[in-house]
C-alpha cells in the first residue's frame, strides 16, 4: 500500500511539470502535422514554353525540367486553350535519358491564342506535386493572358490517417523490436535458458508482441489505399485499379510490398518464436531472423522518403534508416523493460535480486548511450541536408516540427542520463521514470511521422487565425507604394499597383511598372510582369500574371514616372494557403 501511495505521489509531482511541456509541444505541433497543403518537393526549374512567353509561332512540343528525378507514374500534362477546352493528344512521357524531363508532343498546330499548361507529378521522396504556365501563341488573337482558363488547383492536403498510420506503424514496429532486444541481447546469458525465461512463456509477452505485429500490419495495409489517393489524385475507393501501376511504376508501391512480405515472414517466425517446446539455441536463432527482417523492412522504409531524393542518396538513405532504428529499439526497449523487468527480477531475492536487477539496466544503458550518439549524429547530418537555411528551423511547419522533436529528445536523454546514474548507484529501481520516458519516446516517434509528409523546402507557416496579406504598403523617398493581389492564388491574379506622391497627397502618372517575382522557397526562374500607362490611370495601375506554385515570392517593383524618376521598393507575397 505504501509503494502505490509513493507512486501517486511521484506521478502527481512530475506531471506538474512534465505533463504541461509535453502538452505544450504536441499543441504546437497539432497545427503542423495537418497544414492547409503541402509545399512542392519537386519543381520546375525551365520549361518550354516559359512562363508569360510569348512565341511568334506555336511550340510543336512542351517540356518541363524537373530539379530532381519524377517517378513514372501519377504524372501528366494538361493543354488548354483560353476557352478552357483541351488539347486532345497531348500525353506527357518522361524522358528515357533524363528521369528529371517530363515531355509533351502537341500533335496539333496551335492558332493564336492564350493557352494554360497544367502539370502534375510525384517527386523523387514520393509526393504529388503540381503547377501551371500560361503562354502566347502569336498575337494571342487579341486576348490578354488573364484570358487563359486556369486549372491549377491549390496543392493537396495531405491525409490526417497517413500520417496517423505512419506512428502506429512504427509504434507497432518499436514494440516488436524492443521485445526482441530484452529476450535476446539484454539479459545476461544465464537468464537466456529455458528455465530462467519462463517470463516469456507468460500470456503477457506473447500478447505483446502480437499485439506490435498486429498493429505494424493493420498500418502498413492501410496505408497502401490512403498513399495511392494522394498521389493519384482519386477517391480511396477507386485505388483497387492502381495497386499493379504503384507497385510496378512508384518506389512506395515496391517499398510497401517488401515491408508487407517482411511482416508476413515475420508473423510466421514469431509463431514458432513463441513456441514453447523450443530449446533455448534454437530460440535464439529464430529470434534473430525476425531481428533481421525488421532490419530489412526498416531498411525498405528508409527507400520511400526525403533521402531517397538526395543528390548523395546512399549516404542520406543509411543516415534516416540509423535514426530510425536507433529511436524504435531505444523506445521499444523502454517498454519492454517497464513491463517485464519485473516479471523477470521476480524468482530473485536479496542480494541476487540486486544484481540481476541492475546487470539488464547496465546492458540496457549502452544500448540507450548508443542509440543517443546516434540519434544524435544522423539528426544533425538530416538537419543539415535537409533544411535549406537555419532560419527554416523556425518558421517552417518542417522546421518546428523537427525543433519540437529535437527538445523532446533532449527531454529523453535527461531520463536516460537519471537512469544511467541511478544504474551506477544501484539504489533506486527505475520503475517511476520509466513511464515518462516511453511517453516520452512515443511523442518523438509521432513526431517523425509527420516529419515524413513535410517538406523541408516549404516556405514559412503563417499564424492560422490571420488572413494572409492581400493588400501591403511601403514607403520610399517620399512615395506611398501599395500592392494589391486580391486572390494570391497559384494561377492568374490580379495585380493592382497604386503610387501616390505622399508629400502632395496626390496619385502619381507612371511610364511603366515592373513586377519581378523571384520563389522565395525554390530555385525558380523570375516571373516578370509589366505593367504600362495603358494599364490605369489616377495612380492606380493593374494587370493579370500567372503564379505557377504556392509558397513565398520576393516581389521587387521597379516603378518609372512620367517625369522619368525611378522608384524601387520590395513587398514578400504568400500564394495559396
């Protein structure tokens, strides 16, 4: 009775202060894990036509140039013509040398008009990515470019149940791992025999490690539907017609089936693992096979990501497939160890108690220290190669989701360092912390979930509860320059540019404004729009421009007046949501 009221009292202690950080941190990261859309992994860096091009004859095919290498599938080419009807016979194939060039032949001779490309792909880490260009074919028979019919929608949502299924997947995968990793590598050899382990013949740990494979199965089956609607763009109840393109054409449909064909392997050896009539060696030896296809559907995992898409993949692959075992036998091991280190300890008394005791939590110790360097090098290589600049940290969804998982695991290691010293004291067992790191541990693997739907090349998050700026004023020397995009979506807008002379409250007669709009967030080409005296007048000036991708643009505006002075300024525009 004395030892639950001390371990009441130790849980109500330290959730004074422990249960309110990791609250505050899994907030934080609730808006995160579900932005509005997803930011381009993939873009275009040159395309043919060009954005806002005006060609004296029609183009006789489109390519797209991609910054990486697209996956052949989920991809295609959309022709339209200022009416908005399509183009027939326009089939985008990508280029056989170059996995990065994406090709359409018009098979038709295009009269003057304004026509809308709109394309779609997956990029190399396996998310949909989309866009569009308007062009000019001749005199454009009189139209304007804000004639073009735009189809380019705001960029997908990504599912909350991905990213749902991704954390019960390797929670399920953690469990399995840790379970295997007490019974076969932390117990001192004399616990391994068959009559100091009949802990492991127990309801309990066979229903654990069913309950981790179960729930690793369940997640990676439905993921197979909810992966296929995002990339192809269709209902989850139209995904049975493309399971033979994603395995045959995409690296998630190759990487889901060696993950599925590992799990099933898996069940079957842990079957006969659990087998009580096996002797101890030949226990051993089935419980390391099913190490080894855990190593290798992790190993498959690490294929179907961000470090897939590195230009220096092999070394990315083997830093995100470390980290990921590293997290998943540290937590899982945790668990193992605050369920069944009792059960294990229990035929001891006294002294002997005490060794027993204390040999698993040393063993355990190196593995945790281990695991920490570990984590440790390969989140700081990841954050490196991933992030395009420091400042992303901070202001991107990626940025802080990955901040809030590198403070929670500060949060672990200061548990497993109190642990380390209490292993060295020998004094107090480590039933109490435990718990609060494997919660611990549990948040962090969440957290790596999402990191996986993120892209590190989204530009900054803006708060939810504000509208993003639509209308924004700077002054220079003495003039009042306001910018207005009323829609500030990917496709065409309105761009409304007002000069008023502040000093004599009057409106300003200009030659000519140029918008030059540079993608804050990727190595775009510059987007020009030129605006003329024709285009306003009372100081008021607008035209219609193509944005071809959602994120931040740099506007700069380059204003000539009619008394010939020259007038810079630079505004920051966010397209889409």
């Amino acid at each position: 009775m004395e030892r639950i009221y001390s371990y009441s009292h130790f849980l109500i202690r330290k959730q004074r202060f422990l249960l309110p950080v990791l609250l505050m941190i899994v907030s934080i990261c609730g808006g995160l894990f579900f932005p509005q859309s997803t930011s381009a992994h993939s873009y275009v860096q040159e395309s043919s036509p060009a954005q806002n091009e005006v060609l004296d004859k029609a183009p006789d095919k489109i390519t797209l140039l991609f910054n990486e290498s697209i996956q052949p599938a989920y991809y295609q080419i959309i022709l339209m013509d200022s009416s908005g009807k399509k183009i027939d016979g326009v089939k985008a194939v990508i280029d056989s040398k170059n996995a990065a060039l994406l090709e359409a032949a018009i098979p038709v001779k295009l009269p003057d008009d304004i026509y809308n490309i709109s394309w779609k792909a997956v990029s190399g880490d396996g998310h949909p990515v989309e866009g569009g260009i308007v062009f000019q074919v001749g005199d454009g028979a009189g139209k304007k470019m804000s004639d073009a019919a735009t189809t380019t929608p705001d960029s997908k949502s990504v599912n909350p149940l991905l990213i749902l299924m991704r954390w019960l997947q390797y929670t399920g995968q953690s469990l399995v791992l840790g379970l295997l990793a007490l019974s076969l590598f932390l117990l001192p050899a004399k616990l391994r025999t068959s009559e100091a382990t009949t802990w492991m013949r127990q309801r309990r740990y066979t229903l654990f490690l069913w309950i981790g494979m179960a729930v690793t199965v369940i997640a990676l089956l439905i993921q197979l539907p909810l992966r296929i609607a995002w990339n192809a763009d269709i209902p989850i109840m139209q995904t049975t017609t493309e399971f033979t393109n994603t395995f045959r054409e995409t690296t998630f449909g190759q990487v889901w089936l060696i993950q599925i064909i590992t799990a099933v392997l898996m069940v079957i050896v842990l079957a006969l693992y659990a087998h009580s009539k096996l002797s101890s060696s030949a226990k051993r030896t089935v419980g390391i096979v099913a190490v080894v296809l855990m190593i290798v559907q992790l190993l498959a995992k690490s294929l179907d990501g961000h470090a897939y898409a590195e230009p220096y993949a092999g070394i990315a692959i083997a830093a995100d497939f470390i980290h990921l075992v590293s997290a998943l036998v540290w937590s899982g091991a945790l668990v193992a160890m605050a369920v069944f280190i009792p059960r294990i300890v229990a035929p001891f008394a006294g002294d002997e108690r005490k060794v027993v005791y204390w040999s698993i939590v040393r063993r355990f110790s190196w593995w945790a220290i281990i695991s920490v360097a570990a984590l440790l090098v390969t989140g700081i290589y990841g954050s490196i190669i991933y992030l395009p600049s420091l400042k992303a940290l901070f202001n991107t969804a990626y940025g802080l989701t990955l901040l809030s998982k590198m403070l929670l695991f500060l949060v672990m290691a200061a548990f497993g360092a109190m642990n380390y010293v209490k292993g060295r004291q020998q004094k107090e067992e480590l039933g109490k912390d435990l718990m609060w790191e494997v919660l611990t541990g549990f948040v962090i693997l969440m957290l790596a979930a999402a990191l996986v739907h993120l892209s590190p090349q989204a530009g900054p998050i803006s708060n939810g509860a504000t509208p993003k700026q639509t209308v924004q004023t700077q002054e220079v020397d003495g003039y009042e320059i306001k910018l207005e995009v009323p829609s500030a979506q990917m496709g065409s807008n309105n761009f409304i540019v007002s000069v008023k002379n502040k000093n004599e409250a009057k409106p300003v007669d200009v030659e000519q404004i140029t918008l030059t709009m540079n993608h804050m967030d990727m190595a775009m080409a510059p987007t020009e729009i030129l605006l003329t005296a024709s285009d306003g007048k009372d100081g008021v000036y607008q035209k219609a421009g193509m944005v071809s991708m959602n994120g931040n643009w740099n506007v700069k505006v380059h204003i000539l007046t009619k008394s010939l002075d020259t007038i810079d300024t630079e505004f920051t525009l966010r397209v889409g949501s």
